[in-house]
C-alpha cells in the first residue's frame, strides 16, 4: 500500500509545464509593471497587481521551468529598477557599468528564481489555496535575503512605493518596509488565487483581500494619531548643488567652500540652529589640516550655528572615512561620524588583494568601514546619521534609532545618479525611514532632492534636483514605533512558518494524502 501512495505521489510530482510564451510574457510583463510603479512614474497601485502573473505561472510550472523564468524576471526587474548604475559607476569603468548593472541583476535575481522555486515545488500545477500565504511569504524573505550583507542592494523593494501612497505608508511604524513588502506580495497573492487558482484559494484569496482592506483602513487612521514633540529646533540644509564633475577639482574647491559659506549665512539669517552640509561638501581633511578646520570653525562661530558638515577624515594611513563633521558655535569639534556601510566597486573594493591588480577595478576607492551607529549632540538634541548608501539599510536606521537619536541625518550625493531616476527612489528611502523609526529626517542631497520630513512622512520642506539652496524647517523629538521596539523577527518567524507550511503541503500530497474540504 505504502510502495502505491508512494508512486502515486512520484505520479503526481511530474507538473505539467505551463507553455513557455505564457511564462516569457509573465517575465516580462511584471518588472515592467514594476518600474510602472516605482519613480519616476510612481504608479504604485501598480506593485499591488505586478507579481500576479508570476505567481500564477510559477505554481503551475516544473521547478526547473520556474527556476529559468524565474530568474529572467528577476534580471529583468532589476534591469528596469536599477537602470540608473549605468550612469552613477560610468564615470569608475566606462562601457563596463553595463556589464556591470547586468553581472548585478542576475545575483539580485537569483533571490527571486529561488523564491519562483519555492513557488512551483508548493504549487504543483495549481495555484493552490496555501499559495495565497505561502508564496508572498517567500517573496518577502527572498527580498529580506536579497537586501541584507555588505553586497546586498536594498533599493527596489516591493514597500517602497508606499513612499506615494499615503494610506498606506503608516503601516511602516509597524514593521518598516518588510511589512509593507509583505502586505503588498499578500495582496498579489490573494489576487492570483482569485483570478487562477483552485475553488478554496479563491474563497481564501477573497477573505485575505478583506483582511488587508481592513488593516490599512485602520493604518491609514494611525497616521493622523502619530503624536510626535511640537517642532520647536530650526534646522536647515544647505544644497550647494555642485556637479560631479567639478566637485573633486582642487580648482573650485574655494569656490565650492564660499557657496556653503554663503548658503549657512543665509540659513542662519533665517533662523537655523543647525546647518547640514551633504556627503563630502569639504573634499578634504578637515582633521588633518588646521587651516580648514579654523575656517569651518569660524564660519560657524561668525553665525551662531552648530554646522554638521560632509567630508573626508584620515586619523591615519591605513585609510581614509566618509565623515559627517560637526562644528559647534563656539567653533570646537563637536564630534565625528564614520560611515559604516560603504558602497561595493565605488567606495571599496571587496577581495581587494585579488581584484585591484585589474585594471577594471583600479578606480575603485579605497574608503573603510566605520564602527557602526555613533551619535552627535547639537542644540540640545542627539543626531544619529546615515551617509548615502547605507541610508537605504533599514536595520541599520533602526540601529541608529534605537542608539538614542532623537532626529536622524541623511547626508548623500546623488549627483552620480543624474537624471535618472535613482535619486526619487533614493529620497523615498528617506520618507520609508522616518515613518518606520518615527524619526525626523534632515535630508541634505549635493544636487538635489533636499528634504526635511516628518516621522509620519509628511515633507515640510525639500528642494529639487540641480537647484542651489537652502532647505529651511522646524524640527523636533520623534517617538518610539513598534518596529523600533520589535523589528521584524516576529514577520520573518510568520512568514517563514507559512513557507514551511506550504512544504508539509506539498510532502503530504506526494504520499497521496487528500484534504476532506478542498484543495489546499
């Protein structure tokens, strides 16, 4: 009996493959949906309805045919998400940025063959009513998995567009962009189960859509309760709005140095305590040369301001840090940040002694790593920071919370993203973060975008890419989320289970066991 319900289960094992246009046209259909919804269109109703086809056709495929779709929709999603590498590395390895951003999507893609999988090995040739569960939870830890380590990439995550849906972007308090990745895969999920899945996924898809209705009609009623300290601190930002090109030339650096000068002067005519210089405004060693730190120094005391300035700090040979200084008004050094997530191939070079003997990789700077969150005082207030690319790491935003900051820091140059629409996707990061730490955001972009946004993720300031000026606004204390208490071990453990529930599905089945009250 057992050698029979084994072999009606080997029977049962080999799925059907769906025909390969229908699963070429899945793979092709939903990166562009996808980039339909992120900037700089910004249609992220879109994301709610984008991963459908995918889902579909991955639980009614082979495990092998989900594999290869799999992973040339995850090529293609990160081609069209990540478009703008091109232009922000083209400067470091020419014509090979296109290599590069291609090299780059197939890694991230694999994250999302996997979870394709994952989908068909639960699916079996039916979109059943567990896949409804199951196979958004395994889109959310394949995202998790994708975005996490030094190598990880954490933009073109699914929550992110919730940046422009503000019904939904209070959700973030609660789990940060996870929870909302997750919520926005469940919403395809249940969709895929009512549009093509069995009798029961579509009642189970049905009920999941309500669910989900109901939560953000209550999330959506908890941003006008976030209750957060009366703005009383006047911060500005000042954007010097100076071109790749010309930042690094030794030529303009006085004339760089007399813009943020003029730039702070004019904040502190307004009003503004604290002034944020961003990412590498001062292309020098401040620490190291006591000329340039007299300078900065008396530029602040001259305007009353306590002055937190991007630049570059060499304490010894062995390396040089992507640093946040700050100033205060009595011109003393307040104190300094040292960026700790550096960007690959750019900032440094991973496997350094194989790879920087090639020509390819020689441009590649030689910054290092700082020792993690480390907070600065100004104006009464303790500042966590995140510089550019590490801004985009939400565990490390929440590190920096969690530290003690009162108000958060965003220093960047997105100057190498151009026109693209690298630098939109970049600020939403920032709108994401505020929201999800509760946390006000002082955003100060070289070229643009410029923000100043509220721990609900209402922006109250901001000025735009390739304009010169000052970001004036009021400021004050955040609040403590939930997801600054409980992180998202608790969504991980949840979705996980779900995965697994989905395998003990599947294993059951192979031995011939049947449901009494359909098919799950």
């Amino acid at each position: 009996m057992t050698d029979a319900l084994a072999a009606r289960g080997i029977a049962e094992e080999k799925t059907p493959a769906v025909a390969w246009p229908l699963s070429l046209a899945a793979s092709v259909a939903a990166p562009l949906l996808l980039g339909l919804a992120f900037p700089l269109v910004n249609a992220g109703l879109l994301a709610f309805i984008a991963l459908v086809p995918l889902f579909l056709v991955w639980a009614k495929s082979s495990w092998k045919q989900a594999l290869w779709f799999g992973w040339l929709a995850g090529i293609l999603m990160f081609v069209v998400l990540f478009h703008w590498m091109i232009h922000s590395i083209g400067d470091f390895i020419g014509s090979w940025s296109w290599l590069a951003l291609v090299l780059l999507s197939m890694l991230e893609g694999a994250c999302i063959a996997l979870v394709a999988v994952v989908t068909a090995l639960i699916g079996r040739g039916q979109f059943r009513a567990i896949c409804v569960v199951a196979v958004p939870a395994a889109w959310l830890l394949g995202e998790t998995l994708r975005t996490r380590g030094s190598l990880g990439v954490p933009f073109g995550e699914l929550g992110l567009v919730a940046a422009h849906l503000p019904w939904l972007l209070p959700i973030a308090s609660y789990g940060g962009v996870y929870l909302l990745t997750g919520m926005i895969a469940l919403a395809n999920g249940a969709l895929a189960g009512i549009i093509g899945g069995t009798p029961l996924a579509r009642r189970i898809g049905a009920i999941v859509l309500v669910a989900l209705a109901i939560v953000i009609a209550a999330g959506a009623g908890a941003r006008h309760r976030i209750v957060f300290e009366r703005p009383t601190l006047r911060v500005a930002v000042a954007q010097g709005n100076i071109s790749q090109r010309e930042k690094w030339s030794p030529s303009i650096f006085e004339r760089t140095l007399a813009i943020y000068s003029g730039l702070t002067h004019e904040a502190a005519g307004r009003g503004a305590r604290v002034v944020v210089w961003p990412e590498t405004a001062v292309t020098s060693y401040p620490l190291q040369e006591p000329w340039l730190l007299a300078r900065l120094a008396s530029l602040a005391a001259r305007n009353k301001v306590w002055l937190m300035a991007g630049t570059i700090d060499r304490p010894s040979a062995e390396g040089y840090y992507n640093a946040m200084l700050e100033i205060t008004p009595s011109g003393s050094v307040g104190g300094v940040y040292h960026k700790k997530y550096l960007v690959p191939f750019a900032e440094y070079l991973p496997l350094n002694n194989l790879l920087r003997p090639l020509p390819l990789f020689d441009a590649a700077s030689r910054f290092v790593s700082g020792p993690g969150p480390h907070l600065l005082s100004a104006a009464g207030m303790a500042w966590g920071t995140l510089i550019c690319y590490e801004s985009a790491f939400a565990p490390y935003a929440r590190a920096t919370a969690n530290a003690g900051a009162d108000a958060i820091i965003v220093a960047t140059d997105d100057a190498w993203f151009g026109g693209t629409s690298g630098p939109y996707q970049h600020a939403d990061v920032a709108v994401i973060g505020a929201v999800s730490t509760g946390r006000w955001i002082v955003r100060g972009a070289d070229t643009g975008i410029s923000d100043i946004i509220a721990p609900d993720g209402s922006i109250v300031a901001s000025l735009g890419l390739d304009h010169q000026g000052v970001v004036v606004g009021d400021i004050g204390r955040g609040v403590v989320t939930p997801y600054d208490r409980f992180g998202i071990a608790w969504l991980l453990v949840l979705a996980l289970a779900a995965v697994v529930a989905g395998m003990w599905r599947r294993s059951q089945r192979a031995v011939g066991w049947r449901s009494r009250r359909g098919t799950w």
